[in-house]
C-alpha cells in the first residue's frame, strides 16, 4: 500500500467485487477489494480490503464513506461503442431489408440530410445519447452527417449527459441519391478543419470509399483524423475497384489517400490486408448486427485476433437495429459460433473474450487504452454498477453460483434493469440527475 505524492482529494471509495480484463487475462475476478477515485474522477487505488483503516489514513478519506456493494452486485468497465451512426437512430429497428448499398441510398441519405434543421437534429441527438448511456457505452464513437452545426451538437448533448464521446462529421462529394446531401472536398476540409480544433475533442471524419472522390479522400488524407470503411460486402468492394481502378485493393485507397492510420471498418480482411492493419496501427470496428442485418458479411474475429490487430465492438446502429453493446456482445459470439459450425476447426471465441473486446479491445481501437477500458490505478473511473438481482429483472439465480457465473449471466441475460449506476470519469451520469 503506498500513495504518490498528489494533492488530489478522494471523491469515491467502492468495496466489493470488480471484474475487468487485462492484456493478460481477459476476466480478472477482484473480490473483497476498495476502489478510491479521486476528485478528477480517477482511479487512485484498487487494493484488497483487509486494512481500510491504515487505507484511510492513508488516503485521507472517512471508513464511513465507503460504499459497500451487494452481494450480487459489481462493477465492471464502461463498454466502448467503437461505431454508432446517431444519425440514424430515429429509424433503427426498421428498414433492414436491403444490402448496404441499396440501404443507404433507400434508407440512409435522405434521412441524413434532414439534419439541416437542427430542431430536428436536437431530438434525434437527445433521444439516441439518453438511450446509450442507459444501455451501457460509456464511450462512444458517434457518427454523425454533413453537418458541422448539428454535429457539434451531438457533441454538445453527450456532454451535457455525462456520456464520453467522439463525434464525426461525415464527408462525402459523390454517389448520392440525394442531390443536396454531399459537398465539394474543399467545402468538406473547411468544414472538418475547424471540428478537428473544437476543444480538443476528437472530431473524426466517416470516409465511405463509394461516397467521396480521390481529391476528396486526398483533403481528408491531409487533415488525417481516421474514421474509414474497408469491405462491408462484396457489392461494395466490386464497387470500389471500379471507382479507383489505378488502386490494387480496397485497404490501398486508404493507403494512398493517407487514410490507413488509426480506426477501420471491414469484414472480409485477407491476412495480407490484417499484416498492413498491425503495421499501420490500424483497429477494427466490428459490428456483428449489423453485418448480418444487412447481409454484409461475417468477420473472422479468431484470425484478427492472431494478428495481433487492435479490435473493438460496435452497434452500428441503424444498420444494427441495437444501441445496446450487451446485444453486440452476444452477436459476436453468435457470429464467432455460426463460423465454428461452418468450420469445426474453428476456435470459437469464448464469453470472456468477448468482453474483453467491449472494454479494453474497445478503448484501445479508439487509442484511448491509457485513459479507460479497465480498472488500473491512474485510468479515469469509467464504470457500470450491475446488479443481477433487481426486483422483476432478467435474471434467475441459484445457489453456489460464484461471481464468473453472475457475470456470464449477466452478460447473455441482462439488460439495463441490471446497471444501476453509470460513472464516467468519476461522475455518476446514470440514474439521470432529473429521475
Ligand atoms: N454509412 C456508410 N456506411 C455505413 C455502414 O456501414 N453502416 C451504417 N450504419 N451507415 C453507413
């Protein structure tokens, strides 16, 4: 037990069970431990709880305050939405007939270009952030339309609702159905330009392959924030070549663009394609809903994972009819499943996997693993309180089951009944201030 020399004071101390993932292990188990966090919401200690006193000498905090969890309750990491498209929430659960494609141009771009009025704009934002942060993200990576007002907007809810997020402007100058829903790349860059510097958020750029042009791609190349598409389907990959003929694969227009650095979305990645990921540093978003909801494909997570590539979880709502990342979960493993049956040799991924790939795997394809995705002393306290016993909730136990069956429970049966506090940074941000 020892304490760095810091003036910072002690807002939180938690006792009871934590659960979390490490590189090493993908379910640590802490029982009987305390967790401090400070008054800048992170994490000052995690120790086992057989000398609270000597702890809050140390620490300078009450034994009183502490606040002990239940017997079926702990905390576990904020899950990390590495793919959310806000703009799409009004119509999600609906509209999943189509192939990607054929989706957007049906579904998607008239809807997005609604998000000129920002009356509009302000509901749909409300109404899509309130319903994650009660769901689960406690960090999302939203994407948003063509429109800079409304997409600091976005920006500005999720602030006001405790949630942390990343927001992206989508730029596109090409291929869509709708006439007003697309800009000139120079229009686009002066735009982004000014996104990229609001207050130090990360304010992110959706690169659609099919939807921009090369001058475009060029531009957003040179502002180089790194929200990009590769393969969704094989429509959209035959639709590529045709659009950049002089590029030898889809990954390469990113490359030549400047463009393969940091976050991607794909499905059918090649182990030539996965070595450029690791080497470039570049994550996966993947997004099971919505690759079976829109006939997009299904991603091989055991071949990323032995790449060694980063890779995070998403919704990918709309074309993902969940917001919540307990439903990705359990598509992952779904999907991961469906592989094994079409391939016995398969090795399946398993429940503790997958959820290290909600929270850690998700912090570190967003590059945020320094400041979130577990509980490490000097990490911001990002956290859901579960309680798998709650009046009329989801889940049935029995006896002697311990703390990694509660979790497997409540990660196949629970749902938002069960998280009854969201942190973020240290802040309660759920039960909501106004409830
Ligand atoms: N817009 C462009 N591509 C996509 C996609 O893959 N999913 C969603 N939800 N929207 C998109």
């Amino acid at each position: 037990m020892n304490r760095k020399d810091t003036t910072a004071r002690i807002a939180h101390v938690f006792r009871g069970t934590f659960v979390h993932s490490t590189p090493r292990a993908a379910v640590g188990i802490l029982q009987n431990c305390v967790l401090g966090v400070d008054d800048e919401g992170k994490i000052a200690f995690i120790e086992k709880d057989q000398d609270v006193v000597s702890l809050s000498k140390l620490w300078g905090f009450e034994t009183s305050d502490i606040k002990q969890l239940g017997q079926y309750e702990f905390f576990m990491p904020g899950m990390v939405d590495t793919r959310i498209h806000a703009s799409q929430y009004s119509y999600t659960g609906t509209a999943l007939d189509l192939p990607l494609l054929e989706w957007l141009n049906t579904y998607t771009f008239p809807v997005e270009a609604k998000y000129k009025d920002l009356g509009f704009a302000n509901n749909v934002y409300t109404k899509v952030v309130r319903r994650t942060v009660k769901n689960s993200p406690t960090t999302a990576c939203y994407f948003a339309t063509m429109h800079t007002d409304a997409s600091l907007l976005l920006g500005e809810l999720a602030d006001k609702f405790g949630q942390r997020a990343l927001v992206g402007k989508v730029c596109m100058d090409s291929n869509s159905a709708v006439p007003q829903y697309k800009e000139s790349p120079s229009e686009c860059k002066e735009e982004t330009d000014p996104l990229c510097k609001y207050e130090n958020k990360n304010i992110l750029s959706d690169c659609f392959a099919p939807s921009c042009s090369s001058s475009l791609l060029s531009e957003l190349g040179e502002i180089a924030n790194k929200n990009n598409h590769i393969s969704e389907n094989e429509e959209e990959v035959e639709l590529v070549k045709t659009l950049f003929p002089s590029c030898k694969s889809y990954t390469d227009v990113y490359l030549m663009h400047n463009l393969l650095t940091d976050r991607v979305n794909c499905n059918g990645p090649t182990d030539e394609k996965l070595e450029i990921f690791r080497e470039t540093g570049s994550a996966i978003s993947h997004c099971p809903n919505s690759n079976i909801s829109i006939c997009s494909g299904m991603l091989n997570v055991r071949n990323v994972l032995n790449h060694k590539v980063k890779l995070g979880l998403g919704t990918d709502v709309a074309g993902g009819y969940s917001p919540s990342m307990l439903d990705a979960m359990r598509r992952t493993l779904d999907t991961s499943k469906t592989l094994t049956i079409q391939d016995p040799q398969h090795k399946t991924l398993s429940f503790e996997e997958v959820f290290r790939l909600a929270t850690l795997g998700g912090s570190e394809a967003l590059s945020l693993d320094d400041q979130i995705g577990n509980f490490v002393v000097g990490k911001d306290f990002d956290a859901l309180r579960v309680n798998v016993c709650v009046p009329d909730g989801p889940i049935d136990l029995f006896p002697g089951e311990g703390p990694k069956v509660i979790l497997e429970k409540f990660l196949n049966l629970g749902d938002n009944r069960n998280i009854t506090e969201v942190y973020v940074a240290g802040r309660r941000v759920v039960p909501f201030p106004d409830t």
